[in-house]
C-alpha cells in the first residue's frame, strides 16, 4: 500500500477530512448492501491496489462522497501553528517568500508580547488576530518590535479563518494526492500553486 487515507466529501461535493482506506473501503460496501447508508466512491487510486486473500486485486479507494449529507458543527478552527500556517498558505507575512519547507518558518507577534503586556489588551498576544507565519530572518529582523517599528509592512492584516476553508487532517506539507485535487478548498490549492509553481 502506498496510498493510506482517502479524502471524504460531503453529499455537496464539498470536502470534510480523510479518512483510513480500510473504512472507506468499508463504508463503501455498506452503501452497495443499502444505498442510503456509507459512501460513494468517486474515484480511486490509479496506482494502487488491494490484493484480497483470493490473489484477486481490487482498487483503492482515492476520494469518497458520504450518501447522507453531514451538517457541519465546526464553529471555529483551533488556533494552533499548522493551521496559521495553512491561512497564511507556508508564506511569510513580511517577506512575502513561500516555503515548502516548514522548519524554515515560525510564527511571530505583530504585536510583542512585552508591548501587549505593557498595554493591559485583554487576552492573549496569541491568538488568530495577532500571529502571523513568518520566515527567521524576518522574524529575527523585527525582534520585539511592531512592524512599524521595524519598517516592515505585513502582507495582510490576521484575522480568524472561516471553518470551511479546512479538511480535517489534512497539512500543507503532505504529499497531496493528484487525484484530491480537484475537491480541494482554494486555500490548499494556492498552497499546490505555489509549491508548483503553476496553477493547480
């Protein structure tokens, strides 16, 4: 197997997260014995396979439709460094350079913690509004001052992402699979454009 999860989409078409081939594998058959339960599958591996016990081989599952349309709960996205990074699409928000390579990407406070402190703002300096992905030479450049301070101008002003813009599961620096691509959210294609270097 070199294919592990396939990508799951709702009744709409929209994509939801990944799930293990085995379930989707699963869920599909659950749907041929009742087609109002588990998932279609839209497409599959092109090169992979499953070898049954019988020697017979049978195609993995790439992209899967659920039968039932999913209301999403998801009221917000968790603040966390990965998901800064998939709404800032792996790009420095001073220097504007993309990275593939995340260990040459931190985040940064646009405004210092010292200066968030000084000032008595309610809550944490870290949080979706005040975090940006930032590569170590910019970060290190402006140290602890605000951008203006530093003569550095931010790309664009943070702000929390929409919750429809994520697949549960899914990081930027994964090997995306081609056949995802058509079902992926824009915010992870212009990731695709950009470690491309074409339009996805």
């Amino acid at each position: 197997m070199s294919h592990g999860r396939a990508l799951v989409l709702n009744a709409d078409y929209m994509p939801l997260g990944l799930v293990g081939w085995k379930r989707a594998v699963h869920l599909a058959s659950e749907n041929q014995n009742n087609t109002s339960k588990g998932v279609q599958v839209v497409d599959f591996y092109k090169d992979d396979s499953i070898l049954t016990a019988g020697g017979l081989k049978l195609p993995v599952p790439a992209v899967v439709r659920l039968v039932q349309y999913k209301r999403q709960h998801r009221k917000r996205i968790p603040f966390s460094r990965k998901n800064v990074f998939i709404r800032d699409q792996l790009t420095c928000q001073y220097c504007g350079v993309t990275f593939e390579d995340t260990s040459k990407l931190t985040y940064d406070h646009v405004v210092p913690r010292a200066y968030w402190k000084r000032k008595k703002f309610k809550g944490t300096p870290t949080n979706w509004t005040n975090i940006v992905t930032c590569c170590y030479p910019c970060n290190n450049k402006k140290a602890d001052n605000t951008p203006k301070e530093a003569g550095m101008n931010l790309l664009r002003e943070p702000k929390e992402p929409s919750p429809h813009s994520y697949i549960l599961g899914l990081s930027p620096w994964m090997r995306v699979p081609e056949e995802w691509v058509l079902y992926l959210t824009p915010i992870y294609k212009n990731i695709l454009k950009d470690r491309n270097g074409k339009k996805v």
